[in-house]
C-alpha cells in the first residue's frame, strides 16, 4: 500500500477511504464521488485516491473493459487515443491507481458487480446500476495529461496521450509493478501534501 494511502482515513472495517469518496452518517460511500473533493483534486492537480500532489508529467486511471477495449486496439493499429466522451472518474499516481486496480472490487475482477446505481442516472452514468459487471479486460493507464471542466453538477475530464498501458484479467496480475513502483518512489507516489 502506497504511505499516501496506508495514511488515509479509514472506514469502520480498517479499509483506507480515496480522497474523491463521500461520507454519510459517518461512512464511506465507496461506490460514488464527492462533487466537491473531485473539483479540489482537478484544481489542486491532486490524486483522487491519497489526496497528493501529482506532478507535472503523466497520471493514471482505472479503466472497464470498453475503455480498454478501445485503447488497446488504438495501439495495436497505431493510432493516437484519446477519451472524447468526458469521464467522470479522476487521475491519480501510478502506484494508487495500481493499489486501487487491486483492492476495489469491482475494477479488480471480470465478474464483479456493481454494489450500488448512481444517485442521479443520466446519460453518462447509465452504466452505473447495482449489478452491472466490469468486464472482461479493465486496465490502469497512464496518460500525458489531463484536462478537466467543474460544471455546477460534476466534474469532468478528458485523457491525453497515452503513455502506458497495463491490462488485467484480475488486477492481483499488477502487484509486481505496484511493488517495483513503490520501492522505486520509497512509498511516496508524488510526495507532498497530506490526507484530507
């Protein structure tokens, strides 16, 4: 576990709680996003899982099974992608992106499902509905950089330039490269900052 992350909040069972979750009656809502966390993180250049500065360079994400679908046959045809339907989700370091690839349920296995739908279903949360299942190859990519738009309801963002991509069946395939990265970087993806 990247020290970022091991230094987070906890929930009532121990697990550490990413930045961009909400809280309710003094829970996790582990399923969804805060509007507000989410538009300090894109603002701040901050890590969606340990609330750390990203520097200037390449961030990563966690992508399903289309997303990966997608990038993967761009490379292979040698095409530049680019994600040009917004997402929701937000960047982090490399090693928090791997750390979250393997302990979420749902971007970890194929056959996991959904534990809850989004609050407010619209065009780019359909997807998001108890029971839905990932997939069967999701990813964590790390990409040039980022761009990012706070509307008055969500944030948005927009990946550029591919620089690495990290395919799984099962995200327990990526913890050789999440150690390789934490000894690499001494624990500290990024540096800087605390833990909200």
């Amino acid at each position: 576990m990247p020290a970022a992350v091991e230094a987070r909040p906890r929930d009532s069972r121990g697990y550490p709680v990413p930045a961009i979750t909400p809280w309710e009656d003094d829970e996790p809502r582990f399923a969804l996003t805060d509007y507000g966390r989410s538009a300090e993180c894109a603002r701040g250049r901050l890590c969606s899982v340990c609330d750390t500065l990203m520097p200037r360079g390449p961030v990563w994400r966690v992508v399903g099974a289309a997303e990966s679908d997608a990038i993967r046959d761009a490379l292979a045809a040698g095409r530049p992608y680019r994600n040009t339907a917004a997402t929701l989700e937000a960047p982090g370091h490399r090693a928090c992106m791997l750390y979250a690839s393997m302990v979420c349920p749902y971007l970890a296995r194929p056959n996991a499902r959904r534990g809850l739908t989004a609050e407010t279903p619209d065009d780019m949360t359909a997807h998001v509905v108890r029971g839905a299942v990932r997939g069967a190859l999701g990813a964590v990519v790390g990409f040039g950089d980022y761009e990012f738009a706070v509307t008055r309801t969500r944030v948005l963002f927009r990946f550029l330039d591919v620089v690495e991509y990290l395919p799984h069946d099962t995200a327990d395939q990526h913890l050789p490269e999440l150690r390789a990265e934490l000894a690499r970087s001494g624990g500290r993806p990024g540096g800087g900052g605390q833990p909200r």
